[in-house]
C-alpha cells in the first residue's frame, strides 16, 4: 500500500533535497523501547566498527562492471561492517538469507576464519543473476555454499533447521517489507539456537520495515549511520520474550 501511495506522498511531502536513491521514513523515541542492547552487543559492536575502518574489499568491488563500487562505500554500505563483525565474532558458520548478487556473502567469506564456512539462501541459483558478481571457483573450498530454497516456507525452513540453528552470525537481506522478516524471525523462536547468534538486519529504516524492526523483542542495536544507508540493525539472540518482560 506505501509504494502505490509513493506519489502521491512525495506530491505532499516532497523531499526537502534530492539524491540518486530516496526512501520515506519515521523516527521514533527510544525512551518507550524496552528491548534496549545489552552491554555485550554495545562491546561487539565498537569492536566490529573498529575492524570495519581497516578492512578493505577492493578485489570485490574489482568484480563491479561499473561504480558505484559499493563495497569500498562506508559508512553508507553495510559491507565493511558485515566483515567487521565476522572478524569481531570469528564465528564457525555464518547464515546469509538473501544471496541477490553475492557481494555480502563475499565480503563476509573474505574475513572468515580458514576452518570457518558460509551458507547463503536464495529462491533462484547465483547463475540465474545476470547482476551476479559470484564466480564457479568461489565455492571450491567448501567454505561458501549457496542452497536455493525459500526459507519462509515451512517445509524448506525444516529441511535446513538444524544446519541454521547452530549458527554464530546470521544476516537477513530478503524482501525488506517486513513480513517476511517477521515469518523469519517467527521460525527462529519456535526451533531456537544451539548458539547465541547475533543477527544483523539490512534497510530497517525503510517504511515497510519500521513496524518489525520495534516489534523485535531482543536486545537490538541501530546502526544506520556505520551501515547501510537504507538501515542496518543487529540484534543478540537471547531466550524469547513477550511485552514488556
């Protein structure tokens, strides 16, 4: 309903200046949010912000036809902070749900640790994206697998549950209209984790995904402005909470 009513806001609401790519947002209190970050999400986070500023993707941006080349983009692009908080975390098995062109599980696979692995979903294989910037030889180390599969579906999340609940890291780059965020998120609390894994949101700040984002009862932390522009939250896994608890 927001993207039918996308004119007709920008008609009453026009933005005050313009850029190549514009988003409507709110801004919300925080004094009335509960689910506040823990310490221990604050401290990973300053550590990966702080591996992020020395990070360099420029072999990835090298795969780009043409700028912009957005792994070298930070802040603005959350793909310096995706591989900082893999070399924060060193986590054994990264989860990526949303492969698209392959640059965040690239990014991400670059700051692994040698033992350590990557599984990326997507509902289409990387060769079917003519925009894929993925090659055949990154996956013959076995440490990158991609599975086609729509994890939102029951049946598909079931086949993959166990392999997904002993994740360390997991990032979500779907849809961006919160509802499949939510259905994601719904599968996690029923089956759980063996681990506690950090998760990381992108485009959290865009219209569609404004409600789920506050819906998310975990301890949660914004960082758009070390992120994606469009909106970058990461949320540490705990036991399920309901309201206000």
């Amino acid at each position: 309903m927001f993207i039918k009513n996308y004119k007709r806001i920008r008609k009453l609401l026009p933005p005050p200046f313009s850029a190549d790519h514009q988003l409507y947002s709110m801004l919300f209190s925080q004094h009335d949010e509960p689910f506040m970050p823990t310490s221990s999400l604050i401290d990973t986070s300053i550590q990966a912000l702080s591996h992020a500023r020395e990070i360099s993707l420029k072999e990835i941006s090298n795969r780009f036809k043409e700028p912009p080349y957005y792994p070298d983009i930070w802040p603005g692009e959350h793909y310096k902070l995706l591989a900082g908080f893999v070399s924060a975390l060193k986590p054994k098995l990264v989860v990526e749900i949303g492969t698209a062109q392959g640059v965040s599980a690239l990014c991400m696979k670059k700051y692994l640790l040698p033992a350590s692995k990557i599984i990326t979903f997507d509902i289409f294989s990387y060769k079917d994206d003519e925009n894929t910037i993925l090659k055949d030889e990154d996956f013959q180390d076995g440490r990158l697998t991609q599975y086609v599969a729509d994890i939102s579906d029951d049946d598909m999340f079931n086949q993959y549950k166990e392999l997904i609940s002993i994740a360390d890291l997991i990032f979500i780059d779907v849809t961006h209209d919160g509802k499949l965020e939510e259905e994601i998120f719904k599968k996690f609390k029923i089956d759980g984790f063996v681990n506690t894994p950090y998760i990381i949101l992108d485009d959290i700040r865009v219209w569609s995904m404004l409600k789920m984002w506050r819906g998310i009862t975990l301890p949660k932390l914004d960082l758009t402005s070390f992120g994606h522009w469009s909106g970058t939250g990461v949320v540490e896994w705990q036991e399920p909470k309901l309201g206000n608890e």
